[in-house]
C-alpha cells in the first residue's frame, strides 16, 4: 500500500483530479484538464500495479473483476480522503485511473452554480439531471444540491451509486448512502426496494439504461424528489439520449412522463480560466409551458431558443454563462468562443456589448 498511497499523496499535492497507472509508462497525473510531463519518472510494470490491485480489492470485488475484466470501486484512506478507481484491462495487463473526490463537499459558491437551484433542491418531489462529459464536475453538483438539502431539512436521502464518492454525513436529514456491489447487488434491486425505506428524496448516480430512467422517474411520478446524472455533452443532447434509449412507440408515453415531473436540466463543462485553473461553464433548463411542451413533443432543438430567451425565468444557456465569465475576465474571448454553442451569436453579443474591460483577449476570426 506505501507505493500506492505515496501517489495519492502526491496527487493531492498537485491538485491533480486524476491519476493514470498504466504498464510500460509512469504514473501520469491530470492537473487542470491536462496530463503533466513525467519524464522523470520510472514506468510501472505489470507487478506493481498488480500489487496495488490486491491491496484494493475485497473478494468479492477481485471475483468480479476476474470475471468481467474491469470495475469501479471507491476507497478511503486516513488524511488522503476517498478516491474513485476505475480498474480496467489492457494489453493483457490491469490498469487503473483514479480519480480524486474532494475532502470537502463544495457549496454552491465554491462551484458557482446557479442560485435557482438551491429552491430546485428543495422540491418535494420532481426529476433532477445534471449532465455534462466525463470529468465534467456532474457528481460534485449534485453532492452539493443534496448536502444543501441535507442541512436544510428534515428528512431521510438515499443515494444509490457506482460506487460512491462524497461522503455525506447526516445533518438536519438521515442519509443513508448505499453502494453498488457492497450495500446492494444492483441499481435495479436498490431501485425495487427503496420506496419501502420511507425515502424522501433519492440521488441515483447515473442513468445508464432505460429500466434506470424508468425506475426513476416512477419514482419521481409518486411525489418524491429524485436527482440523477447522464453523459451527455449539452441539455439538447441529455434529452436525446433519454429518448433514444426507447423504441419509437415507446417514446410518447416516456416522454409524457418526463415533462409531468421535470424540475430542471443542469448541463455543464469544465473550461480554463485565465489562470490556468478550471472554472464552471453551464446552461440551465426550467420547467415552463413552452419547455414542457417540446420536452412532450420531443421537439429539442427548439430548446435553445427558450434557454437564449427565458432568463427572466432563471433559466440561462451555456452561451450566456460563457458571456459573463468574459465580463468577470475569468475567461477570454477566445475560449469563451471555442466553448459556445452558437459562436456567431456569441461573437456578435461581445461585439454589441463590448465595454471597458471586457475579456483579456481578442477574438480569432
């Protein structure tokens, strides 16, 4: 275990949010978004990590993973904190890339998400996806919406995950946290059985498949509050995603059932600032006649109008959010326009809107 936490402590030295141990190279740390040189180190071999893998593994996880050739586990340690670790096969040889949870669960001002959704947080009941890439920051906003609730009010939030990150202590709320493989066989069977344990609210890691989705949104239809994260790299594409994972006679009925419950779209990405550090860029869907209305329709791209054109409601796009960290010069232009959804209309707002002190760099045509 020494060589193992001796990397783990130096990637919380580094800030580092991953760390990669792969065969035949050296550890390799991601600091703000990118793999740092590592030229100086020595490359691991096939035993090393093999080593660390037995150090990590219980029983029945190691049963698993011989069986099924990969993982994901989580593990905590004394003065390091918890680490998740995607153990995985390649070229005949185990590898693992784990990823560093925070010591502490941000609050919304750490993480600058949108103040709507401390009020969404509190919803009695309603559906909740925050989607974004991987590495996108999904699983922190939802642990701090659920540690917001968790010292709000009283009740009793169950979260089942693959595997689980934050650890979220009780508050003015029982939290109970259980995790796949260790507390329970499966989403499916937690998933069965969790409205007998008297929940009030429920965080279900990711939605992976449909019987997840459908799970959860029945879940949600019976006045409880259910949040969740999806892959998916903007609020159009989640709601793509979800329908494509139906047949086309399906899709009417499932699509009924996510406009009755729907209570918000969180879609976000991880960008540089002007530093060199990573900061929230995101775009925000509210519930709305109109919203609602395309979300039954499955008329999505029509979506990007009501995010330019409903701020008034909370609701803001990724375009907008990408405007005013410009005009906070947490960004600059250039990357504000890499990252926009519609770069004309973005360049064209800047240009309109230009005043002293607007952004740190000019804009590439």
């Amino acid at each position: 275990m020494e060589h193992l936490s001796k990397l783990l402590r130096k990637m919380r030295m580094l800030e580092a949010s991953d760390l990669l141990l792969c065969a035949g190279t050296p550890p390799a740390f991601r600091v703000q978004g990118n793999l740092i040189p590592r030229e100086d180190r020595k490359p691991l071999t096939g035993n090393q990590i093999e080593s660390m893998l037995n150090l990590v593994l219980l029983g029945d996880q190691m049963e698993k993973f011989n069986l099924e050739h990969e993982i994901n586990i989580s593990i905590s340690l004394p003065e390091l904190g918890r680490f998740r670790i995607n153990v995985y096969m390649q070229k005949r040889e185990v590898a693992l890339a784990i990823r560093s949870i925070p010591k502490e669960i941000p609050d919304f001002e750490d993480l600058r998400l949108p103040d709507a959704l401390k009020d969404i947080s509190m919803s009695k009941s309603g559906f909740i996806i925050v989607s974004g890439a991987s590495g996108a920051g999904k699983s922190t906003s939802v642990a701090a919406m659920i540690n917001y609730r968790n010292m709000h009010d009283l009740g009793h939030i169950i979260t089942i995950e693959d595997p689980m990150e934050y650890d979220i202590p009780h508050g003015k709320s029982v939290v109970s946290q259980r995790e796949v493989g260790i507390d329970t066989d499966s989403y499916e069977k937690a998933l069965l059985n969790v409205v007998r344990q008297s929940p009030d609210v429920l965080m279900i890691g990711e939605i992976r498949d449909r019987q997840t989705l459908e799970n959860a949104l029945e879940f949600a239809e019976t006045g409880h509050l259910c949040m969740t994260t999806i892959h998916a790299a903007s609020t159009i594409q989640t709601f793509e995603r979800i329908q494509n994972m139906f047949t086309e006679n399906e899709r009417d009925h499932i699509l009924a059932m996510l406009a009755s419950s729907f209570n918000a779209v969180l879609s976000q990405r991880l960008i540089p600032d002007s530093k060199g550090k990573l900061v929230l860029a995101y775009e925000l869907l509210l519930p709305t006649p109109r919203t609602l209305d395309l979300i039954r329709r499955g008329e999505f791209w029509d979506l990007r109008e009501s995010l330019e054109k409903s701020t008034g409601t909370g609701m803001q796009s990724i375009d907008q959010t990408l405007y005013e960290l410009v005009k906070e010069n947490r960004i600059s232009q250039k990357t504000a326009v890499k990252h926009a959804a519609s770069e004309n209309n973005l360049r064209l707002r800047m240009k309109l809107e230009q005043k002293p002190g607007l952004g740190n760099a000019g804009l590439t045509h």
